[in-house]
C-alpha cells in the first residue's frame, strides 16, 4: 500500500479534514434516534451541567469545595438525572411499541362486537383503555387517603391490563403468587396489586363493586373457598390467600387443598383474579404452577450495612405466559414458554427452588414503595391475629409457642401407643406431617422461637436460682419441705 504525501494550502487540509471527519461521524452506529441524540445535546448543554462537567474535573476546585458549591453539584446532578431518566423512560415506550407490544384499539372493538360482549360490558370504556396502556399513571392514590401513593411500575402495569383484555375476550381467569421469606413486604404489595386490578377494572367500566378488605383478602383455605362459594357466577372478582402455607404439595389429599386445586383447574369461566401468599413456590404441586400460575412476584430484603436493618422493596418478577413467548426487559429479548416452562419445571423438581427462582428466565427486577392497598390497621385487626394461629379444627387454635412446644416434644405413634391399625394412626400422621411442615418451611420463625424459648428458660432459671438464695435455712429439727416441682 502506497501513501502519498501532498502539499497543500492551509485551508484546503482544513477542510479535507473536517470532511474526514464528518464521514467518520456518520459511521459510528446508534440504536438512539437522532432526536434523542439532539434531547440529550440540550440536557449537557444546560449552564448548570455544563458547569457542573467542568468543574468535577478541576482538581484544584475539588481541593477548596466548598459548602455551596458542593450543594449546586448536587442540584445539576439531580436535573441531570430526572432528565435523563425521563429520556430513557421514553425510549422505552417508544421501543415498547415499536416492537409490536401496542394494542390496537380498532381490532380489539371489532372482536368486541363478534364476540358479542356489549350485554356482557355495556360499560367498556376502550378509550380510557386505549389512555391507560399508552401512558400508565406514576403511582394511584389509595381510596382511603388521598395522601398515600401506591407506585406503579409501567411494564407491570400493562401486563395487568393484558391479563384483564384476556379475561374479557377469551374467559380466563388470572392467577397472581407472591413469594418471598417472611417479613419481605409479600402482604403488602398483595394488597398493592389488588388494588391496581380493581383500580384498573373500575377506570375501564368493568366492575362496580367497592374495594373492602373484609370480601377480598382472607388467610385460610376454609375462609378463601367461602369467598369463591358467596362469588360464584359473578366475574372479575378478585380474592386473596394472604399466607397460603395449607397449599403444601405433601397435603393435596386434604379435603379444602383439593378443592382449591379442583377449582383452579375447572373453573376458569368464572374469570376470578386470585391472588396467594406463600414463602416458596416449591410448596404448590408442579403441574399446577405450571398450568394455572400467571405471574409470580419474588420479594426481596436486602442489608442497610450502615443500620443492619433492612431495606423492602426490590422484588423480581416472573411470567408464565399464555402465548407463545414474553418480552423480558432484565435480559432485552424475548423467552419463549418452552423456555420459560423447562427452566421452571427444574428449577421445582429439583428443589433448586429453596435457593431461588432462576435469574435466566426473569422478566424485570422492579421497585414498589410501602403503601399498602387498604387500611394497614384494618388488615392487622383482621388478620395478623389470626396468622399467628394455625388452625387444626374449627373453633381450636394453638398459638405459635404452643405448637413449637409440640414440636419440640416429637410426638411419634410409638410415645402415644398409637398402632398402625388404629383409626387415630392416620389422623395423627397428617396432624404431625402438618406440624413439621409448618416448621421447616419457615426456618426463620424456628429460630426466631428458639432464641424466644432460650431467653424464657434463662429467665426461669435464673428466677428459680433467686428463690433458693433467698429460701431461710432449715433447722434441722423442722419438717422436710416439700419441693413441689417433684413428680409424685
């Protein structure tokens, strides 16, 4: 290859050069449009953060920072990032709808009228449909304080309205589970997204009921199929199953887990939205969550390390999707259901479940705030009470220490004389089944019982060690005091 050297004028090497670089310019690939390009040249070119550029790469400035000026990077910093958020957030609608993930209203009315839904939904407001899909609302206020603001995550949001199109269009019902350890926000953002549901429903001029936590929102089975008894026939109700540790997949024989189960898979014309709360998703019969789970919410904590509390609010969220495939914005391409389906059947099987669900097959890492869907007093009046319960019969409740206490004490058939063609050696098998269960699949609660049974047997003893300190000496001529903590 050869170079040739040339001699020439000043202002034609000048120009030379800026067409080199212009062409240059051109070659360098975006997959921004140029009128991002241009709105992100307008935000830098702002004084402020043009300023603040500048002067962060000034040692000598950040050797004498002062006070002032420290509080004017943060200004530009804060400008800077809503405007670039707001930006990004854009383009992210824009790619949303550019890849085809839009609904077209006309279509949708076509259907509407073939599949003749006006006696069904006079109400179907698809303007107001068509307003909600295009651009979600930031956060909705809650009906019992205009004040608190549930925060929405827009892909989530549309994906709800999706589940809802589908229910009115095609007779499904939508199946929502929230997992996570305890204490991870799972009630709370529960009661978010019923909240949304019915907030959605009722924007859209499906429903006309109220929103009361006492005809949503229960913690047993017994309680959750009385619901679905009293909404039989009357579509998009929405229940909830706030800690649905009965739905243990070693206790599907039981009488209310069957129909549970039965339900699930032969009611689906009934167009329920049901929502359940459990620690692991493992704990559900495969085949089921396989078949009849939408949507799965993963709650995460995560450590303060400067308070060693921790911080709620981060949860990842899953889809097992109806269609062939789902637009997965945690890995920017789309996963099939095969895929999706496969990886989760392991992940179950396996038991993999107890470190996980796995990252490969997630659709988006998303954030949601601490206002909970309806009066956080009433849920604790209604139902915390009754979580610290477990139910073994109707009308019979143990509290939590008391069946730790069983539990510690192992009771086999063999301690009971209970032999195996006795009519009481099943009975007591389920009881005891139920017992380890409900402990193992809550190690946190175990040990949190251990340390509270440690401190009380300390407390007792060092109370006993008082009792004899202060006990007066015996004479000897004296009768022999009974110690009453003798067995006789």
């Amino acid at each position: 290859m050869s170079i040739e050297i040339l001699d020439l004028p000043k202002k034609e090497l000048v120009g030379r050069l800026k067409e080199l670089y212009k062409n240059y310019d051109n070659e360098i690939e975006t997959d921004l449009p140029k009128t991002t390009i241009n709105s992100v040249t307008n935000i830098l070119s702002t004084r402020e953060i043009k300023d603040m550029i500048l002067n962060i790469q000034d040692q000598e400035y950040i050797r004498h920072l002062s006070y002032t000026a420290l509080a004017e990077i943060e200004d530009a910093s804060r400008i800077l990032f809503e405007n670039i958020k707001n930006l990004k957030r854009q383009v992210e609608i824009d790619t949303f709808f550019k890849d085809g993930y839009n609904i077209n209203i006309s279509k949708l009315k076509k259907e509407y009228r073939i599949k003749g839904l006006r006696k069904q939904h006079p109400k179907l407001d698809f303007l107001r449909i068509k307003d909600l899909y295009v651009k979600p609302p930031r956060s909705i206020p809650t009906y019992y304080d205009e004040t608190k603001n549930i925060l929405i995550d827009e892909f989530v949001f549309r994906k709800y309205m999706v589940a809802i199109i589908q229910m009115i269009f095609n007779h499904m019902d939508f199946v929502v589970c929230n997992i996570g350890d305890e204490g991870s926000g799972k009630s709370c953002k529960c009661t978010q997204d019923m909240y949304i549901v019915w907030w959605i429903m009722k924007e859209i001029g499906l429903i006309d009921y109220e929103f009361k936590l006492e005809e949503m929102f229960v913690n047993t089975l017994q309680k959750f199929s009385e619901l679905e008894d009293k909404y039989y026939g009357k579509p998009f109700r929405i229940v909830g199953l706030d800690e649905g540790n009965e739905l243990n997949r070693q206790d599907w024989k039981e009488d209310q887990v069957k129909l549970f189960w039965q339900r699930l898979r032969r009611e689906r014309h009934e167009r329920r939205i049901k929502f359940i709360n459990i620690p692991v998703l493992g704990e559900m019969i495969i085949n089921i969550v396989l078949s009849r789970i939408n949507f799965i919410f993963d709650m995460k904590n995560k450590n303060r390390s400067e308070t060693g509390t921790l911080y709620k609010g981060e949860y990842n969220f899953y889809i097992i999707p109806r269609g062939d495939k789902v637009y997965s914005p945690y890995h920017k391409r789309e996963l099939t259901k095969e895929e999706i389906k496969n990886k989760l059947y392991t992940n179950l099987k396996d038991k993999e479940y107890l470190k996980g669900l796995p990252a490969d097959i997630r659709i988006k890492t998303c954030l949601c705030n601490g206002i909970w869907g309806y009066k956080q007093e009433e849920y604790e009046k209604q139902l915390k009470e009754t979580n610290k319960a477990y139910t073994v019969k109707q009308g019979i409740r143990f509290r939590l220490i008391e069946l730790y206490a069983v539990y510690k004490a192992k009771p086999t058939h063999a301690k009971h004389n209970i032999e195996k063609s006795s009519s009481l050696y099943s009975p007591f098998e389920t009881f005891m089944r139920k017992l380890n269960g409900f402990w193992k699949n809550d190690p946190e609660l175990y040990i949190k019982y251990e340390q509270i049974n440690k401190h009380k047997q300390e407390e007792k003893d060092r109370n006993a060690r008082a009792k004899r300190k202060d006990k007066p000496t015996k004479r000897k001529s004296a009768a022999p005091i009974l110690d009453t903590t003798t067995t006789l």
